[in-house]
C-alpha cells in the first residue's frame, strides 16, 4: 500500500512538472511569437516609409554593412547612399527650379497657344503647323521634364528602369518631331514667300505630312527603349553604388549608342543649314519688297510700282523683283495670245504680250490688253505682298501695299526668325555636352559639385525651346495678342459659349 502510494505521488508530482513545463513554454512561445510580429509589422512600416522618402531602400531586401575607414565606425550602405544623394540633389536645386519654371511657362503657353489656333484661326496650312508644334512641344512640358525634375532629385537613386526607358522614348519622340516640324514651317514659309506661283500644300496635305513626321519620329525614338535604363552609378564613397538613367549596362560594349547619338546630331545640323538658308532667302525677298516699294511710294502713294510703254505690237511692264535668283514664270493663255510675267532677281523684269492676229493691232484693242495686263499685274504684286500667303479675301483683293501689311510682314519675319535662332542655341550646348562626353568616358566622374551643377543647366538649356515660342507669339503677332487679351476677357465675363466656338469672323493663320 505504502509503495503504491508513493509511485502515484511521484506520478502526479511528474505530470504536474510537466504540465507546468508546457505551460510555460507555451506562454514562452506565443509570447515570442507575438514581439516577432509587432517586430516585423513595425518593419514592414519603416520599409513603405523609406520607399516613399528614398526609392533605393525599397529594394534592398538586406543592406551590407561596411567600415568607413574616414569614420572608423560601421555604417549602413543606405545611409550613405542616401546622404550622397541628398548631397547631390540639394546642388542640383536651382537646375530642378529652373526646369519647374520652364515646365510652368511651356504648358500655360502652349495650352493658349493650342486654344487661339484651334477655336479662333480659321484652317491654313501654317495653322496646321503651329497647332503640330504647340501639341509635340507641350508633351515635352509634360513628360520630359517632369522626368528630368525626377533625374534631379533622385540623381544616385532612380531605380525606375521602365520610366527611365519609357520617359526617354517620350522626350526623344517630342523633341525630334518639334524639329522636323520648325523644318516643315520654315519650308512652307519659303515656298509662300518665294516661289508664290508654284503649287502650295494645301491643309489636308499639310495634315498628313504632320502624321507622317509623327510616324517617323516614333520609328528614331524606338531605340531609347533599349538604350537607356537605370544602372549602377559610382558615388564619392567607394563601394557603395547608386542607380541613375543612364546608358543600359547591356549597350556599354556596343557602339550602337554612339551611332544613335550621331543620327541625332546630323539631324540637328541638317535642321540648322535648312533652316538657316530658308530664312535667310526669306528675310532677302522681304527686304527687296519693302526697298522696292519704299522707293515707289513718293511717285504714286502707294508700296508699289509699275510702269508701260506701248508698242503695235507689244506691252512693256517693268517692276522690281522680289524673287530669288532664279527665274519665275506664270503665264495666262487666252484664245491666240500667250503672255507671259517673267520676274528676275535685282533686274527689271518685262510684262510682254506678244500679238499673232491683226485684231490686235487697233488702238481700242491694245488699251483693253494694256488694262487687262496692268490688272493681273495688281493681282500678282497684291498676292506678293501677303507675308503668309494664306489671308482672307478681303486681304487677297486688296491691291495696295499699305503700311500696315509691311509692318505685318517684317514682324512675321523677325518672329520666324528669332524662333529658329533660339532653336539652335538652346540646342547647342547639349550636342556639345553629348560629344564630349562621348569622347571621355570619365566626363561626369571628374568634375566638382560647382562644374555638376552648370554642365546640368548647360544639358537641359533645350527644354528653352519648347516653352519660348508662345511668349514670341505675344509679342511679335498682335492677332495672337489679342484672342489672348479676348479669351480672359471672356472668361472674365463667364461667356463660356463664346470663348470655345470658332468665330466666323476670325483671321486665318
């Protein structure tokens, strides 16, 4: 009895240690369970909260640990990353307001700009063009520099390789086609001002060579797919490596980039010599045209000129030319007479009607022909005397080169002029940036933070071009000016009905 006692007093002593054992490494083992969770939860938070302030720390699942040998203490890699990139981003802060301010200006502008073409210019080719240039050039206000603000504040850590990929292909696209299109307009403006008596692109056309240029600056830009993305970056620290848009590391042993650059270089220089040689012939006819009616305006009150003598058997009118060197020629053929304007460049050019029929040679017939020639005349100067060879009728009927006209005309051509010139020097710098840091690989890794800081501003000094235009535009077109003044006015009013209808009795472009 006693012995059975004592082995169920042992038994129960056992169970119960046990039970209290279990318990207690049960309680142990929740309550460890629970800390690691708060522990992780608590980490979780602290990663989305680095993700949202610093991109790198996101997709750092584990951070090495090395020694700074400056410190002599162990510092974690992201702080250092992240302290490199404060660094650099806090220097760069002027070039980031300077694009702010630019990226404000260009789309304000460009939507106004996009506004009065479309709602108060009546269809024209150059309306076309202008309303293709305002579209690529705020595309660029909206994609490419916000994407440039981007490389600024993130310049060790933009770890976005498919925005850095996608947002070059955009600003790549944007900025080729507001080129092809200034070569387009510079084109249309010769051919208008220069040889008005051939066939002019009509709007449709104009409309589908806009589409075309689209097209074929979609198929340049496509490379940018592939050539940039986000890649390693060297930082002062070494051994830590940041990330920047930049060359793909899959293109550093091609020369594929090289040869694309090249492609966008020719491009841009092929656009200079076009557009400097049109614009210079333009700017000499509108100069020989106000010469030539400036010396004629004391003689007869009026910006032109025109003198005959009569032969039996011809008609001689001499004007001054205000066409290039080459010679132009619009004839008029009626029944059996064939006559024939010939203009030359810095000679008298002859009106002659040469008469096959005896009919002609009685005095009522020659002064009908003297009057019938001396009319076509009129009409030929009046239409050589439009700057944008597109005006409304009453402008095309209007003979006379009033004062008004020639000042239109020289304002037109200083604000074509000073929106090519301001092309190519806002261009400038970045090509020669590009070409020198093609020809040394270590270009950026050399320079102080003061150097970074003004080739940056020297780099972006393009997007000038994009936001520049509609401020020429209110200067120089006083037409411009004022659908501008009248659509605030408009809105000030609250008549919105009026403010988006296209006016009857709107000028066309």
């Amino acid at each position: 009895m006693t012995s059975s006692t004592t082995k169920l007093t042992s038994y129960t002593e056992y169970v119960t240690s046990t039970y209290s054992n279990s318990s207690s490494a049960a309680s142990n083992l929740i309550s460890t369970k629970l800390i690691d969770s708060v522990t992780n939860s608590t980490h979780f938070f602290e990663d989305v909260t680095k993700f949202i302030t610093t991109p790198r720390s996101f997709f750092e699942t584990s951070s090495p640990v090395i020694e700074d040998t400056e410190i002599g203490s162990l510092i974690d890699y992201n702080a250092i990353l992240e302290r490199e990139n404060h660094k650099e981003a806090t220097a760069l802060i002027p070039v980031t307001v300077y694009l702010i301010i630019l990226m404000i200006i260009g789309i304000f502008g460009n939507l106004l700009v996009l506004y009065v073409y479309k709602f108060r210019f009546k269809r024209s080719t150059s309306r076309v063009f202008i309303l293709s240039l305002a579209v690529f050039d705020l595309l660029t206000c909206l994609l490419g520099m916000p994407f440039h603000i981007m490389d600024m504040i993130y310049p060790l850590m933009f770890v976005w390789d498919g925005a850095c990929k996608c947002l070059g292909f955009a600003l790549s696209f944007t900025i080729l086609a507001s080129i092809f299109v200034l070569d387009l307009i510079a084109i249309d403006r010769y051919r208008k001002i220069c040889i008005p008596f051939q066939k002019q692109l009509s709007a449709k056309g104009t409309k589908i060579t806009c589409w075309v240029v689209a097209l074929i600056c979609l198929l340049l830009a496509t490379p940018m797919l592939f050539i940039y993305g986000s890649v390693e970056a060297d930082t002062k620290h070494p051994n830590v490596t940041g990330k920047e848009c930049y060359i793909s590391a899959d293109m550093w042993d091609s020369d594929f980039p090289m040869i694309y650059n090249a492609i966008n270089i020719l491009i841009f220089l092929v656009s200079v010599f076009i557009l400097t040689g049109l614009y210079i012939k333009v700017g000499i006819v509108v100069w020989q045209r106000k010469s030539f009616h400036d010396s004629h305006s004391s003689r007869n009150g009026s910006k032109r000129s025109t003198s005959g003598t009569s032969t039996p058997d011809t008609t001689v009118i001499q004007m001054h030319s205000i066409i290039d060197d080459s010679k132009q020629s619009v004839k008029f053929d009626k029944g059996s007479q064939e006559s024939a304007v010939q203009l030359f460049s810095s000679k008298p050019a002859i009106f002659k009607t040469d008469s096959v029929s005896s009919a002609y040679n009685s005095p009522r017939t020659k002064r009908k022909e003297e009057s019938m020639h001396r009319k076509k005349l009129k009409r030929l100067m009046s239409e050589l005397s439009s700057t944008s060879g597109d005006e409304g009728p009453s402008e095309r009927g209007n003979s006379k080169f009033n004062t008004k006209k020639q000042m239109r005309t020289i304002r037109i051509t200083t604000m074509l002029f000073l929106i090519t010139l301001i092309f190519i020097i806002s261009f400038m710098p970045y090509l020669i940036i590009e070409v020198l840091n093609s020809l040394n690989d270590e270009f950026w890794n050399d320079m102080s933070m003061s150097e970074l800081v003004i080739f940056n501003f020297l780099l972006r000094t393009y997007f000038i071009n994009n936001m520049v235009n509609p401020i020429i535009y209110w200067f120089l077109d006083k037409k411009f000016k004022q659908e501008v003044k009248k659509f605030f006015r408009d809105i000030r009013k609250c008549k919105w009905s009026r403010t988006f209808r296209l006016d009857a009795k709107s000028f066309t472009s």
